[in-house]
C-alpha cells in the first residue's frame, strides 16, 4: 500500500487480497476474552469527522484502541472549525502534534486527497462529499467473500441512490478488482451523469429495471443503497411509496430472489431507511449479512491501520 488510502483505486487486487488476510486474522481479536493488540503501541490517530456516522467513526476508534494506539476522535462542531477556522489551518494543527494517521470524514468530494497534500501524517478517507468511501468497498468485499467465496465471475447488483453515494463508486472499483461482475440500478433521476461512458469505462453494467435484473440475472448479493435525503434538494422521485415499489427491497422481490438463488444475500452500508429502500423482512431475513458487515468492518479497519502504520515491521 501507499502512504494513504484516498480511493479505492489506490489498492490493486493484491493490496486488497493483502488486507482482507489480514482482516480475517483481525476478525478472531473480537472473539477473545481480551481484545488486546501491542501492534500499533506509541502511535496516535485522530479522527476527524466533518459529518455525522456511528459505524465508521466507532469501528475506527475501537479498531485503533485495540490494537494500543492512542485513539482520538475530534468533530467539527467541538473543534475550532466551528469558529470558523479553514479546513487546511484545522489539520496543519493537527499535523503540528505529530501524529501518525488522520482518518478524515468530509461533506466535500476531495477533501481528503486535499488534506494529504498539507500533512506528514497517513491519511485515511472515511468518507468525501459523494465521491468515495473506501474502507466501505473493502469490508463489504470481506463480508460478501466469506459468505460466498470467492467473487470471480459473481454477480452483484447495487440499488439505489446512485447519485450520492460513495459507498457506490468504491464499490464498483473494489468488487471488480477481485473479478465480480456488477450491475447499478437506479430510477434515470438518480443515475449520475455520464454514467453509461464510465460503466464502458470501468466495465459494469447500468439498468432502470430491478425486476429485470432479479429475473434474468439473478445476482449472488443484491446491495440497498440508503436514500440520501438530507442532500436531496429537488424531487428525485415523486413520492417514498413509488420509489419503494419500483426500486426497494420489498418482501415479494426477496421471496422472488430466494426462490431463483436461494444462497443469495442481502447488503446494506447503513443507516438503513426501513420501509423506503428496504424491508425490515429483508433486512432481518436470513439472507442478510448486513450485521456482518457492521462486525467486518471493524476486522477491516484494523487491516487498514495495520498496512499503513505498522506494515511489515511488526507482528500482528
């Protein structure tokens, strides 16, 4: 791996094979009496989130504090940020401390390749505006593959709302470094711009129909995007029930995807809007691996810290 992780296209399909094997090991920490690691001892992290999360942030610090790094966690609304500070002035201070990684969580695209460019420290993108999240991609990569393998050749559809996720964009880069096959659904409203020439790009496959896509490819994983209305500012779509019955997870297309896969599963980044993108049948059925994902995440982001801060030169 390099210095940082901004995108998931800094990983190659070894660097990711890499940190999955080392997340797999991580995973058994959680299963002990003491979940303890010398690894990183005497080194200090800082989290820095810019927007609201639970998962990222908490599996972060938990992930940090168990492996003996000093773990400290710092919003904008308790920093100087809320006095109007700049973003640069903010981690060039923060830089100043001499810590080894900030892991950034910003409402704007590229503010994490921005900070890279002002600090010493590793830095860690938990998330930019609508671009990429790719600690998400790597885990949901980890969850899928130990529960079905391998994921050459697998077929995994992404629903939802396309246009403002980055859990989206890491995931079609991520998924297809390790050979799936990936097919985006969105109604057209929620399709980004130039998609078709970025899905010929990079090599997946864009439809409107998510009954077309259950019925004549049926997928191994099916991932529900949350809709993100907070940054919604027009009408997307005209009210939550049509979205839900053109685009959510509902009970009947469940039944319907078990019926023509019956080991197939169901994935959600998180929070969930239960109801709108998502049954709770869905989400509470046993084909769901969305807590598993929760519960990867934190093996995933030990992995992350353990190749950017430790390496080689120390055992885990």
């Amino acid at each position: 791996m390099t210095k940082h992780l901004l995108s998931s296209a800094d990983l190659t399909r070894t660097d990711v094979e890499a940190i999955l094997a080392t997340a797999a090991s991580m995973h058994d920490v959680q299963r002990r009496e003491v979940k303890k690691l010398p690894t990183l001892r005497g080194r200090t992290i800082i989290n820095f989130f810019f927007e609201d999360s639970t998962r990222t942030r908490s599996s972060f610090e938990i992930a940090g504090k168990w492996m003996s790094a000093d773990t400290i966690n710092l919003s904008a609304k308790g920093s100087s940020t809320s006095k109007g500070e700049s973003l640069r002035d903010s981690v060039q201070t923060i830089n100043a401390m001499a810590v080894d990684a900030l892991v950034i969580r910003h409402n704007q695209s590229g503010a994490c390749q921005q900070v890279a460019g002002w600090v010493d420290a590793s830095v860690i993108n938990a998330g930019d505006g609508t671009h990429e999240h790719p600690t998400q991609a790597l885990l949901d990569a980890y969850t899928l593959r130990s529960r079905v393998g391998q994921l050459d050749g697998r077929h995994v559809a992404i629903v939802g709302d396309l246009t403002h996720s980055r859990v989206f964009r890491s995931n079609v880069i991520t998924l297809a470094s390790l050979g799936a096959r990936v097919t985006v659904v969105a109604p057209p409203t929620l399709m980004p711009a130039g998609m078709r020439d970025w899905a010929d790009r990079d090599g997946f496959a864009t439809s409107w129909d998510l009954d077309e896509v259950l019925d004549d490819d049926t997928p191994d994983a099916v991932m529900m995007l949350r809709v993100q209305r907070e940054r919604m500012s027009g009408g997307y779509f005209p009210t939550a029930r049509e979205y839900t019955v053109g685009y959510g997870l509902t009970r009947p297309r469940l039944a319907r995807l078990l019926d023509r896969k019956p080991e197939a599963v169901v994935m959600h980044p998180g929070p969930m809007n239960r109801g709108l993108e998502i049954s709770a049948d869905a989400a509470e059925s046993g084909a769901s691996i969305i807590l598993d994902q929760v519960s990867g995440g934190l093996a995933v982001r030990m992995a992350v810290l353990y190749h950017l801060l430790a390496g080689e030169e120390t055992a885990a």
